[in-house]
C-alpha cells in the first residue's frame, strides 16, 4: 500500500508541477501549483516527516501562493501569444540552462558522502536536528534562495509593467482641456 500512495502521490506532484509550467494562464498556473505543493505534502506524510508536510500546506500551499495570485491578479496578467527568444536572450537562457544542469549534476554526484543520518527519533527532536540543519550548515543557500525569490519577484513587477504602458489609441481626441500646442 505505501508503494502505490508513493507512486500515486509522485505523479500526481509530477503532473501538477508539467502543469505548471505548460498552462498559458497564470491563474491555472497557481491553481497546478497549489496541487503540485499538495502532492509533495501528501509526499512527506508518507515519509513519516509530519511536520514538513504541515510546513508545506502553510506556507507554500497557503501564503506563497495566495501571494502569487495576488500579484498576478494585482498585474492583471494575461495569457497572450508567446514570443520567440532571439539574440541576447536565447543566449542568456542557454547559459542559464546549463547553470541549472550543472549545479543538479553536481548536487547529485556527491551527495552520499555529504548525507548525514539522523540520530534522534520523536517529533521534538526531529524539529531540533531540523531548525539546526536550516540555521548552521544551510544557512546560506536559504539566504540565497530567498534573494533570488525577491529578485524574481521584482524582475516579474518590473517587466510586466513595461509591457503594459499606458498608450493613447491612434486617432484619438485629445481629452478636455489639453491643446496639442494650436491655438485657433
């Protein structure tokens, strides 16, 4: 039975998160989200880790994506025609995919050597080995991950609103009381 909820869980997590990624609207982008976090919540369950998977219905499930939506409702942000990559930004993605790939090749080459077993048992001890874990050995890449959530964040605000100027529709009437430099 703890087979098939693994199997069952996993693709239900790895089909939200294609989702996510494949959906043209925002707002059914987040809705895949929330179930992606759902699936890897259900995930920790079955791992027996309790409390990561109430941190993951809260915060990410919860607050993240409230916020998300928010920001996507606030922006009003629609699903248009998608644009082609050209020049300096396909070259950017490429190195950005090849970032990518080499930084999971590396975690993933070296990581039963850094793998360390936990040596406490009950919830209590489990929330100390972990808070300790967070705030010593990984301090840094959460400080990283939160700078570049930040970053993404204003660089989505900042992009979305270049592409959404005010433009005034050719032809039209100057509103009452501007004068387009003619006196009569």
């Amino acid at each position: 039975m703890q087979d098939f909820l693994f199997y069952l869980f996993s693709a239900i997590t790895l089909g939200g998160a294609l989702l996510v990624v494949t959906s043209r609207n925002a707002v059914n982008s987040a809705v895949f989200l929330i179930v992606t976090f759902l699936g890897m919540a259900a995930l920790f369950v079955l791992l027996e880790s309790y409390f990561l998977a109430v941190l993951q219905v809260l915060v990410y499930a919860g607050a993240v994506v409230v916020l998300f939506l928010f920001i996507i409702m606030l922006l009003d942000v629609k699903g248009g025609r998608r644009r082609r990559l050209g020049g300096m930004s396909a070259f950017a993605a490429a190195i950005a995919g090849l970032l990518l790939v080499s930084g999971v090749v590396t975690l993933f080459t070296g990581i039963g050597e850094r793998m360390t077993p936990a040596t406490a048992t009950g919830v209590g001890a489990q929330l100390h080995s972990f808070g300790y874990a967070l705030f010593t050995t990984h301090l840094l890449p959460m400080q990283v991950t939160g700078f570049l959530l930040l970053v993404a964040m204003i660089g989505v605000i900042v992009l979305s609103k270049r592409l959404t100027a005010p433009t005034a529709p050719r032809g039209a009437a100057p509103a009452a009381g501007e004068n387009k430099g003619t006196s009569a």
